[in-house]
C-alpha cells in the first residue's frame, strides 16, 4: 500500500474512467498538441479564477521549477528555499548550475522570513501548504518576501485540499509572485504531469521563451479538461480528509504532529526509522525522514494496518520502558 507519495487513493467516477476511455479511443494521436494546450489553459483558468494569459502549462509542475530555476538563477544567482522543504527545488538548481540556499525552519516548521531575504539569490521556493508537514504559511510572511523584490515561487501543489487559503490573489498586487499548481494530488493524474504556473503576463512571456513547444501530451491535457468538469472532486477531499483525521488520531501517541492542510500527516519521532520498518513489513510505505515520517491518506484497509502497526510500536515502546 503506497502512503509514501502523496497520491490520491480514491478512485475516479465511473463517469470520469469512461470519459477517458472515449478520449483514448478517439483522441488525435497524430498531431501536435496545439488548440488542445491553449483548451486546457482556458480551463484551469476558470478554476484558479485567474486569466488564461496568465499560465503556462507544464509536463508536471516540477518541470516548471526546473523552467524557473534556468530563467532566474544560474552559477552567479542561487536558490533559495527551506529547508527541509520539496526535494525538487535543489535538484534543479543544481541542473541550472546555480547555488542552493539552505535557510533552516523556525520552531514549528515557520519560515524564516529574514534569513530567507538575507540569503544570496533572485527566486525564493516555498511550498504551501508546507510539504512535509502540511501547514498552511502566513499570507503576511509570504507578502514580506515579496516586498523584498525578489521573485517568490508559492508552490501550491496541495492547495486544492485547503483550496479557500491559496495565494493567488497575491498576483494582482505583486508582479513578482509566481504560484505553481498541479493536477498530480486532488485531481488524481499523477502519471499524466500535468502542472500550471501562474503569474504575470511578462512573467509567462520569459517562462515561455525557453519551453518546448510540446511539452505537454496533447491526450493528457485532453483527460486534464475532462477530468476537471466532473464534479467528483468535493467527495475526494471528503474521504482525504476523513482519512488525515484518522491518520492523526492514530499516530499522536508516537509524537508531535502539524495541523496539516494536505493529504498526509508529518509526525516528528525519535523512532521514526524503526516504525517505518515495522509498517514496511506489514505491506505499508511511508516516507522517512530524519527523526520523522510522514503517512499520505489512503484506503480503510490501509488505515487498519496502520493501526495494528501503531499497536504494536506502542507495545514495543511499553517494553522498552519495562526493562
């Protein structure tokens, strides 16, 4: 069972499977994918409430950081981010060549605001909500960074699960601000890579002058249209967040948790290493990280495993006690 990725675990609608199955069957495989990129622009901009002129569409949203990080760093300007923080951000620094900027969380996994703007680099990535931990950031430190002048990548891959607290009204007052979204969580179409950035007009025009012309499938943009006019999506979040309470209710005798606005839980414990093996063992995977762990949401039978492998690390934890 796969709670190490922070996937979608619920199925689409039976409406939705047969949709694609139609666009499969009748879909122009041999053109190029032009109208159809334009199409799906058009349609994530009626649901961000933002203009089509405003997006780029991306072979997944980390190709776009990698677009970001080639146009606005490079040997002489680094990139700034937290830490920790998602992955991706240094492994395209590192393909644009330009330094990483590591500027450590505060108590609570809260941004340095300072240390972020004191930090040597242009373009400043900050994930929200906050991937690992899922807790929403401050509008009032994200505008901070933005009056710093530098470029500030709102990276809002979760957003649709806390959707009411995205930033993109931010991009009317600040002509620096940049936010990233996928249809890889909420929407389900992980394997499609299917990403948008959102921005200025100017901000696009730079973006778009260094992208491949087709980047994006013409079939998976077609399924993108196809699967955001199914209104499934309001039972998704329904079962994602039923199952992060179950999550957090079962994990809270192990250690500290966030209150996370995604689809996982973030738990800092001491034992994280070996309770990622015993849920290994059990058939569960879970994501490690130093002195913590982080669990996606999934099924009911997941949640069960999970609580039998819960049970006996507390066991575990009572007879070390004992001894």
């Amino acid at each position: 069972m796969r709670l190490h990725q922070n996937e979608r675990f619920t199925a689409h609608s039976t409406i939705g499977i047969e949709t694609i199955k139609q666009l499969v069957e009748t879909f122009p495989l041999n053109e190029y994918p032009v109208e159809i990129i334009d199409q799906v622009k058009t349609s994530y901009s009626t649901y961000a409430g933002v203009r089509p002129t405003q997006l780029v569409a991306g072979n997944g949203s980390d190709e776009l950081i990698g677009y970001l990080c080639a146009r606005y760093a490079g040997p002489e300007s680094p990139v700034i981010a937290s830490q920790p923080d998602f992955v991706m951000y240094q492994f395209y620094a590192d393909r644009a060549r330009a330094d990483f900027s590591k500027v450590p969380l505060l108590d609570g996994m809260a941004l340095d605001v300072d240390g972020l703007i004191a930090a040597p680099g242009n373009i400043i990535f900050i994930s929200h909500p906050h991937n690992p931990s899922g807790i929403l950031r401050k509008e009032a430190d994200v505008r901070r960074l933005l009056d710093s002048g530098k470029y500030v990548v709102i990276d809002e891959a979760y957003i649709d699960f806390a959707l009411e607290q995205s930033m993109v009204g931010l991009l009317e007052k600040y002509p620096n601000a940049i936010i990233l979204r996928t249809l890889s969580k909420a929407f389900g179409l992980a394997s499609l890579r299917l990403g948008f950035l959102i921005a200025s007009e100017a901000i696009v025009a730079e973006v778009e002058q260094i992208k491949s012309p087709y980047n994006v499938s013409g079939l998976s943009a077609a399924v993108g249209i196809a699967i955001m006019a199914e209104p499934e999506l309001d039972l998704v979040l329904a079962e994602t967040y039923a199952s992060r309470d179950t999550i957090a209710r079962l994990v809270e005798p192990l250690g500290t948790t966030y209150p996370s606005a995604a689809n996982f839980v973030y738990v800092e414990y001491d034992e994280a290493e070996r309770f990622t093996e015993r849920c290994a063992k059990a058939g569960l995977r879970i994501r490690l990280f130093d002195g913590a762990f982080r669990i996606s949401c999934g099924s009911v039978e997941a949640m069960n495993v999970l609580e039998r492998c819960v049970e006996e690390e507390m066991q575990c934890v009572v007879g070390q006690a004992n001894e």
